[in-house]
C-alpha cells in the first residue's frame, strides 16, 4: 500500500477521516475539503482495496482522496469506504508519507459512543494526544483528555504505531447514532477550527446536513453494492 501525491506539500498537517459511527470523520473531511476549496493531489495505491470509484455530479469521488489546501498548508485524507482488515497497512502508510513530507502533525478525526442513557442534544468532544505541549491548545479549544476508551479501526493502529517522532493528535466527538451525525461532525470543525486557527465557521454544516449526508449514504451504498456484486462473481467462477 502506498500513498500517490501528484504534489508533495512541505511540513504540512495531515488531518485523516474514517466512516467509523456515524460517519463523523468523513463528513467532518468532506466539510473541510469543500470550506477550503482544498484540491485534489493525491490517492492510496493498493490492492486491498476494491477496484470502485463512485461518480457523482458528473465527478468520479475516489473510495479514498488526498486533498491540499495550500493557504493553510493542510493536506487532507478522506475515506468513503470501510478499511476493514487494512488498518495496519493504512496507518504504516500514513506514517511513512508523514515522515517523507517532515509533517508537523497528524491528526484523525473520529467519533466516540454514548453510553444508553448518557445521550444529550449536545455533542462533547474529547482528545489524545502524544505532545504535552499540545494539551492546554486542546483545552483550550473546548476539549477534554480522553481518560477511558477503546478505539479501533486505523485511528486505534496509528495511536499504536505512531510512537514520539510524529506529533499525533486525536479528535473524538461523541456520537449515539448509527447513522450519518452531522452535529458531531460540527463539534469536530470547531475543535479544529480553534486548535488550528482556520476561521472556519460550522454552521453551514449543520445547514447543509440533509446534502452532505444524502451524498454520503449514496456513496456509501454504491460501494457496498459494488463489493457484494464483486463477490457474488467470484463465487460464481467457483461454483
């Protein structure tokens, strides 16, 4: 697996979302790109992923995109399709390309579940983080240190693998549904908006929600269907 940049950015930050639960990460990315105008520079090249590409507005939206926005000097990873059984592989790669462009941070944007009973009308956001120094920013952004939790999926890998050499950060927003939660997706563009000093405003995220997550669940049923079919004929070539 190997990450494919038509432009190499210098010291950039990487901020990566996943559809992990209620695909917080993904529209988070997908506002962000959009908010930025950030372009497209980049793809995952590997074989682990299913050969697809979904087509929408007449553009073909990649099963994973690298974007960049030169004014902030953000680069962009955004995934539409599940990474199961390649979290590994992704977060190696991720760290490797980090290393090659002397990145000054990564960070991923996730979501964390509610416990039944604890759900609120209001989303809390909460924070890892391997640089000490990054902590009152965090704080000070709205954030609380996450003290108890597991996380899965290529955010838990690379909080594994990640080590002290590359800042890491992790956003989480809390989430109590399985469907697309553009309100949790809004708490993580304000924590990154404050961390980072973006002025980016996210209301227009919340305005366009029923368009962001219409876009998604599309995308995101397209590529499943694709998949099934995928395995349906290679069943057939066995039976």
């Amino acid at each position: 697996m190997e990450f494919i940049l038509d432009k190499k950015p210098k010291e950039p930050i990487i901020i990566d979302g996943f559809p992990g639960l209620g695909l917080v990460g993904t529209i988070a990315t997908e506002f962000l790109i959009e908010h930025l105008g950030a372009k497209e520079i980049g793809r995952i090249k590997g074989n682990e992923f299913p050969p697809l590409v979904a087509v929408h507005d007449r553009k073909i939206v990649r099963s994973v995109g690298i974007f960049y926005d030169e004014k902030t000097n953000i680069m962009i990873l955004h995934v539409i399709s599940g990474a199961t059984g390649m979290e590994w592989q992704i977060a190696d790669a991720l760290i490797e390309k980090a290393k090659q462009l002397n990145a000054k941070e990564i960070i991923s944007l996730e979501s964390v579940g509610v416990p039944a009973g604890e759900e609120s009308d209001v989303s809390r956001a909460f924070y890892y983080t391997n640089k000490k120094e990054n902590e009152k920013k965090l704080e000070k952004a709205g954030v609380q240190a996450l003290k108890e939790g597991i996380i899965m999926g290529v955010t838990g890998a690379l909080m594994q693998r990640v080590g002290k050499e590359i800042p890491f950060t992790s956003v989480f927003a809390e989430t109590h549904s399985g469907l697309p939660d553009s309100k949790a997706a809004a708490k993580l563009i304000e924590v990154i908006d404050k961390y980072l000093n973006l002025d980016v405003d996210p209301k227009p995220l919340l305005e366009s929600a029923a368009k962001f997550e219409q876009k998604l669940k599309l995308l995101l049923e397209k590529s499943k269907t694709a998949v099934t079919e995928q395995q349906k004929k290679k069943l057939s070539y066995v039976g």
